[in-house]
C-alpha cells in the first residue's frame, strides 16, 4: 500500500537541525511532554550522521508458499522495496520497518547505491543489512541493528505509512536526525517549534560558555536556573539590538 505524498520540511529548518545532536533532539522533545522518539540503532561507521524527512516502508515476516510472487509484476508481496526507494527526493532518509530482525538483511551494495543515486540523506533500518565491505564507498549514512551474510525473506508492503522502526512510531514526512547516539524523530507537527528550541539551546550554550569564562561556578549555570535564563534573554535581547 502507498499511503499519500508529504510536504517537506523547508531547507532552512534542515540546516539548522544538521547542528544538532540527537540527545539534544530528545531533551528538546522530552520538556514538551514526548518521550518515545528514539530509535535504538547505531551507525554502520561511527561518525556517521544524518537529518532529513523520513520516507516510510514496512516489511512483514516472510513464507515459503508466498516466495515464488515476491519478484513478479504487480505483486502484493514485493522483495524489494523499490517503490519506496524511487518515493525517495534528494534529502530524504528512508526509514524501514525490518522487525528487528538481526539474522538477515534486506539493504545490500545494489539497494543502498540506488538509493544512494536517488539523492537520499541516509537510511535507518531496524533489521541488519548486508554487504558491509561495500556500504562505506556509498558515503550514504547507515543506521542499523548490525551486519548479517543471509539476503531478506521479508516482503515490503507498504511504503509512506506510519510504522514502527525500532518500537518507535515514524510518521511519513517526520525528520529523522541520526548520530552516534541513535536516532531521534521529530513529529513533522512540532519541527518548526523544535527548530527554534535548537537555535535557542545554541545561544544559550554561547551564554553559559561566557558565564563559566569569566569565572562563574557551575551552580546555578549548568544546568541554568530560571534567573539565569532570565539574564541570558535579556543578554541576546541586547546583542540583537547591537
């Protein structure tokens, strides 16, 4: 099933989230009352990062008397994800639903390259994935549950639907942002109000670096009591006025 196109998030807004980190991505969420947002898969190469809007598939557990329709025309069972790949815009990240399965992998050297040519940010898959050896040249960043030899026996049903990636709920058109920490999701509803929460946390971090500079204990700054929020505002009210 392919559920309905998105608006994606403006180019300014994924600028200004590629600065932040995904424990920053949680606190931020955490203090407007949502806490289920990360994802527990790590990069294929530690350093890796990405951000972008997620395009969505679904895969379901697969069985031998279903096996010979998987590659046919018009399937109900396909193989391959290949229509959530060719949904993918430069930018996007494709975030699969792979049932945590850690004994096979469906994303391989020839599903990560077109994914790759199509301009994608990233992939984050809750299943392992395969020919690792290969995966750096594509300098597409990878999150998953690991590695594994054995190619995918799921069927990849559905594509730009809500799924579950990891126990977590990812909506078509959410921004992902995946670091050495795992991935958080950003509900789309909320990106612009967390978008002005990381400029604000920048500043802030700016405020309390010059406060601690000039001598000033960490009580009371770190983390910043309400006076010293207080303070900072009236600090960056200033600056903007100069």
């Amino acid at each position: 099933m392919q559920g309905p196109e998105f608006t994606r998030p403006r180019p300014e807004s994924i600028e200004v989230l590629w600065r932040a980190s995904s424990a920053t991505i949680t606190t931020i969420l955490r203090r407007k009352g949502i806490t289920k947002v990360w994802i527990p898969v790590k990069p294929l190469v530690p350093g890796m990062k990405t951000v972008g809007p997620a395009v969505t598939v679904r895969s379901v557990p697969g069985r031998e008397d279903i096996a010979p329709l998987a590659y046919q025309p018009g399937t109900l069972f396909p193989g391959h994800p290949d229509d959530a790949i060719e949904a993918c815009q430069p930018g996007d990240v494709l975030v699969h639903d792979g049932l945590g399965f850690t004994h096979q992998g469906l994303f391989g050297d020839l599903l990560t390259l077109r994914l790759k040519s199509r301009g994608a940010a990233g992939l984050v898959s809750d299943m392992a994935i395969r020919d690792a050896p290969h995966q750096p040249e594509r300098e597409l960043p990878i999150f998953c549950r690991g590695t594994a030899s054995p190619g995918g026996t799921v069927y990849n049903v559905d594509f730009n639907v809500p799924i579950g990636c990891g126990g977590t709920l990812v909506c078509p058109g959410d921004v992902v942002v995946g670091d050495d920490d795992g991935v958080a999701v950003i509900p789309r509803a909320l990106v612009d109000e967390v978008v002005e929460a990381v400029i604000y946390h920048e500043e802030l971090e700016v405020y309390l670096r010059k406060l601690l500079a000039e001598g000033a204990e960490l009580r009371g700054v770190y983390p910043p009591s309400a006076e010293t929020e207080r303070h900072f505002r009236e600090w960056r009210d200033e600056q903007r006025r100069k």
